[in-house]
C-alpha cells in the first residue's frame, strides 16, 4: 500500500494526497463527520508534514495587512503599524484558545493557532507538548521582531554631555495653527488700542510686550515683592534654596518708570501700534480678521483634526511634521558649539527646557478638555491687567502697577473660563562627577612617561589616548525622574493669583462692556496648572480663586511700594517677617501653605498619552541626549 502511494506520488501533486490522507484519518479517529478538522488535527497536520495554513481546509488565518490598534469582542487589543503620535510600538497581538475575533475569518498564509493544552502522541510514541511547541515560537518570534527593531536604532543612555531641550518639543508656531486653539494677531496688524487693556493682544515675542513690564509688578515679581523668596519666608513655605533670590530685583524693576506711564490712550496707541488693519470695533470686518487668522493651508500642512481620522485616535489632532536624523544632527553642532564658547549650566539648561516644551504642555491641556467637550478652545493671550491702571480707587496697591500674562486662557463649552499655567519640570541634573561643575576638578587621568615628549610621529596616536580619555570621563548631565505630586508649590500661588486678578471679566474686549477692574464681576474663578515630566508624564490641578488672599496680596505689594521703592531704600533681609505666629503677614504665609496643599486634582495624563514631536517614520526613538546621535548600532 505504500509503495503505491509512493508512486502514485511521482504523477499527483504530494500535498494534496497527504491533505486527503490525513483529513480521512483525523475523521476515522475522532468518529466525527465533519466538513472541517478539529485544532488538534490541523496542529497535527501542519506539525508533521510543514505544510503552509492554505492547504488545510478549515484552518483560520489572516491576511497580511495593517490593521489599527483597536479593542475587540474578545477584550484584546488586534494592533498593527506604528502609529505616528504615539510613543510605543504597537506588535501584532497573538489570539489564544478563549478569544474568538472576526478578523480571523480574512484569509492569508499567516494563521495565529489556538494553543492547545492537552499533548499529542507522535508516531514514534513520543509525547510532545503543544504548549511548548506555542512558547517556543512565541520566543523565537518576538526575537526576531526585537531584532527588526534595534537595527538602526539609538542606544539610549542616562547620561550625557549634550542636553536636548527641544526634545520631542511642538513648536509654538506650530499650536497656533492647531484647530482647537485660538491664536493672536501678529502685532504688525494692531494699528489701534480701544482701551489700555487691548495691550493684552500683543504676543509674548513681541517688543510691545517687553516695554509694557517696564515698572510693572508682573507675575515674575510678585513672589520676591511679598517676601516669599527671603529666607525665613521661603524655609516656613518650602521654597527651594535655589529659588530664593530676596526682593532686590523686585525693587530694581519697581523704580522704573513703567511703559506707557505718563502716556494717554492716543499716545500709548503711537508707540506700541505699528500696523495697517486696525482693531477698533467699527473697523473690525470679517476681511481685517483673515489677515491675521491662521490660513487653512497652513493649518492643513500640520494638523489633521480628529474627525478625519479613527473614532479612537487618542488626541484632538494629528500632528503631521516629525523631525529627522540629519535635523538631530544639525542641533547636536549648534549644542556643541555653544558648548565650546560657553561652559553648559544646569540652571541655563532648565530654563532652556521651560521654555522650549512651554507649548506642549499647553497641548496636553488642550488634548485632555477638548476630549470631553469639543467646544472648548484655547486661547492665547499677552499681558493683562493694564486696565487697572486707571483705577485709582484701588488705595492698597499705592499706586503700583500691576500685569500678569498667562500661559492661555481655557475657555469651556459652557462660559467658564480658567487661567492656565504650565510648568514643565526638566530632567537633566548636574553631574556631582562632572568636571565642569564648580568646585570639582573631576576624576583626574594619570599621564603615561614620557606623554609630554613625543614627536611628530605619534601625534596621532597621542590624539586618540586624549581622545578616549576625554570620553571616559563622567558626563555633565544625569536623567532625573521626578515624581510628581499633587500641590501646586507655595511659591506658584502668587503667579495663579495675579492672573486670576488681572484677567478681569472679559475675554473679548470689543464687545460693549469693557474691562473694570473692581465694579465689575470678575471673569475668571479658577486657574489650571499643568506639571509635565519628560518621562514620568503630567499632572493637572485646579486652583480656585480666594479673594481674601488677594486681597492681602495686594496690601503687601502696597506695602513694598510704599516702604521701599517710593523712599528709594534697598530691602533689608527678611522684611515683613515677624516672629509672633499670630501677626498679618505670618497668617498671609499659612494662608498661602494652605491653598498650596489643598489643590484639586483634575487628572494625570500617562507618559504615552502626551502628544509630542516624533522621528521619521521608521526613525526609531529620539533620545535626550544628542551625544549618540549619529551613533547608530548596527
């Protein structure tokens, strides 16, 4: 009987016969008359004779095709390619025994098998385990996907000489374009001031913008300007010894004779306003407004919006430019050679990073609200508070002028409109080893003999030694990992406060009602500060508005005023401290504890959910450091 299969074999094509001959013994044996094999028939089938899924009649298979990470029936999640604005690799899922997807019903040469749990008999009586069959090419087959992926990637390290504070960072030119977001005009098209207030329209970049903190208290000022940054002040707050800086440079800022000071309205309007178009209410057409209002091209050129994409993609919109390898690079020369005129600073490094990721983490709040009502938008905004200018029946100030610029406004589907303050907390801290931190030499390298007397002959080889000894030396920087917690930091609340105050009770300015600093009620009862990490993810907290604190905000200020830059005499340390616990200004420190501590906490956003910059696609990640960029392992 077998020679003659075996001959019958030379004419026939061998797999069908051996398709047939196994089908009929799967049936015979299981006393079932199906039209389909059982799993464990088609494991057997396939195990013995290597056959490809598409000639086994019954077996489950798919195509080879991207399917979109998506949840199933079966509760498992069927992913596909990388997405582009996310931050982990999604891998093909493997269905097990208990999962029954519809997918599964696409035809192709690729199947995903039911494990099985029970053994199988070979026909040399041998037992083998079909669970370490599955296991085994489990393991082999994310080995090679690990290999496919590493190939061409970066080595990420924690550890470098060369900061990246743009790392993954949305431009802010960019977020203005974004659908959700509501930008300002560029300040060559403001060529009228209504009020004093419209100074708000002017961007933070902008030269108008600087000469309206001329003698101004703003936010910048007002911690240092209350005391809270001498020592006695900052220990009972907990304010960070670095951040202690006393009030000298509130009182220098203070003496100066404010932008705009001794300036009416008109005047003001020749000096600040340089444009064409024109923001008085009766010359406000819808055609001014388009000159300055992002073109739907541009706009089309960097974001997608969400209802063009999958129900389930995780943001507002997708963003569309990404950053390449030779983009890296090009950044990598500029830090080095901004290295090499000027020693790096941890200090120069942070408030390179707050101000670079500044517009991400306004995109995170943004992500995070417009999720749950799409008829939320941000809005960007300068200076506020000039209005209050005008206000002299505000006797606690004594005259002093007073402005706060928010990061943006939020302002909800249903009227409610919240200051946003974003922080972004910067994870490179100085190296204790380096040797350019201050007061440390580094580790010191031991000369060979006779190293100070070589000749031409072995320059190179003298060149490779520095070399390599330069590169072992220990690195500058180190990745912190900061955990975040669930307060707004004692010497934040001043700056949430003064915005608070100084956004008075109107977003649009060019309607009717103007902005009154004191008569009227204010718009804004509440302030979101966002805290984002660059590996640990962000926070969001709320604080609401006391107006009991500011008014004692604004008594203090009145007081700095009044004792120091109107007598024109330095601050001495720790002025308005006073040791009686029950005294004004210690009951304005515990006020001040208190609201720090007793934040709400709106949520935490997941390192994965933050919306940033990605490489190239098939660029792999982009790592902190620049140092290994280039680098590549192969």
């Amino acid at each position: 009987m077998i020679s003659n299969t075996n001959q019958s074999t030379r004419t026939v094509p061998s797999s069908l016969i051996l398709v047939f001959v196994f089908i009929m013994t799967a049936i015979t044996t299981s006393d079932v008359a199906t039209a389909s094999p059982s799993p464990s028939s088609v494991d057997s089938i396939t195990a013995a004779l290597a056959l490809i899924p598409t000639q086994v009649p019954g077996a489950r298979h798919r195509h080879h095709r991207r399917i979109p990470k998506r949840p199933t029936r079966c509760g498992r999640l069927i992913g596909g390619a990388h997405d582009h604005n996310h931050d982990v690799h999604q891998s093909s899922a493997i269905v097990t025994g208990e999962t029954s997807c519809s997918d599964d019903e696409s035809a192709g040469d690729r199947v995903i098998y039911n494990p099985l749990q029970s053994s199988t008999s070979s026909e040399d009586g041998s037992v083998t385990s079909n669970a370490s069959v599955e296991r085994s090419r489990r393991s082999v087959g994310q080995t090679n996907v690990n290999r496919r992926r590493n190939r061409g990637s970066i080595v990420m390290s924690r550890t470098g000489n060369l900061p990246d504070v743009h790392w993954r960072a949305i431009p802010l030119t960019h977020l203005r374009s974004h659908p959700s977001f509501h930008p300002l005009p560029p300040p060559s098209t403001i060529s009228s001031l209504p009020t004093k207030e419209h100074v708000r329209y002017f961007r933070q970049e902008s030269w108008q913008w600087d000469y309206l903190h001329q003698g101004r208290c703003t936010t910048s000022q007002t911690a240092a300007a209350l005391g809270f940054l001498e020592e006695k002040a900052a220990r009972f707050l907990g304010i960070p010894r670095s951040l202690q800086r006393g009030g000298v440079g509130a009182w220098d800022r203070l003496r100066e004779n404010a932008g705009g000071d001794d300036y009416g309205l008109e005047e003001m309007e020749r000096v600040l306003c340089e444009g064409s178009g024109g923001r008085r209410s009766g010359n406000r057409s819808n055609s001014n407004r388009k000159e300055w209002q992002v073109g739907v091209r541009e706009m089309e050129k960097t974001w997608v919006p969400r209802y063009k994409l999958r129900n389930d993609f995780p943001f507002m919109a997708k963003y569309i430019p990404n950053i390449s390898e030779e983009e890296l690079t090009v950044r990598k020369e500029l830090v080095q050679k901004r290295q090499k005129q000027q020693p790096p600073s941890p200090m120069v490094t942070r408030m390179q990073w707050g101000n670079a990721q500044e517009a991400t983490s306004i995109l995170t709040a943004l992500n995070y609200f417009c999720s749950f009502d799409n008829t939320t938008t941000i809005h960007e905004v300068g200076m506020c508070g000039a209005a209050f200018d005008d206000d002299t029946g505000e006797e606690s100030l004594n005259g002093l002028k007073i402005g706060a610029t928010p990061d943006a406004l939020i302002c909800h589907g249903n009227g409610t409109v919240e200051v946003l303050e974003v922080k972004n907390h910067c994870p490179f801290v100085w190296n204790k080893l380096s040797p350019h931190r201050s007061g440390s030499s580094g580790p010191k390298v031991k000369k060979r003999k006779g190293q100070k007397h070589r000749g031409r002959k072995q320059h190179c080889n003298t060149m490779d030694e520095e070399r390599n000894e330069e590169h072992a030396l220990p690195k500058h920087f180190l990745i912190r990992d900061f955990e975040l917690e669930a307060k707004v930091p004692a010497v934040y609340i001043p700056q949430l406060m003064m915005e608070m105050l100084c956004v008075g009770d109107s977003i649009d300015l060019d309607k009717p009602t103007s902005t009154k600093s004191k008569q009227s009620t204010p718009i804004c009862t509440s302030a979101v500060m966002v805290r984002q990490t660059a590996t640990k993810g962000a926070i969001l907290l709320r604080l609401n508005r006391d107006e009991d604190w500011i008014s004692e905000m604004k008594y203090w200020l009145g007081q700095f005023k009044k004792a120091f830059v109107n007598t024109n005499e330095i601050p001495t340390d720790n002025f308005f401290w006073d040791d009686d616990e029950n005294s004004r200004y210690r009951k304005f420190l515990q006020r001040t504890k208190e609201l720090s501590e007793s934040v709400e906490q709106v949520a935490t956003v997941d390192h994965g959910r933050i919306q940033r910059m990605v490489k190239e696609r098939g660029g792999g990640d982009i790592p902190l450091f620049l140092d290994c960029i280039g680098e590549s392992s192969e």
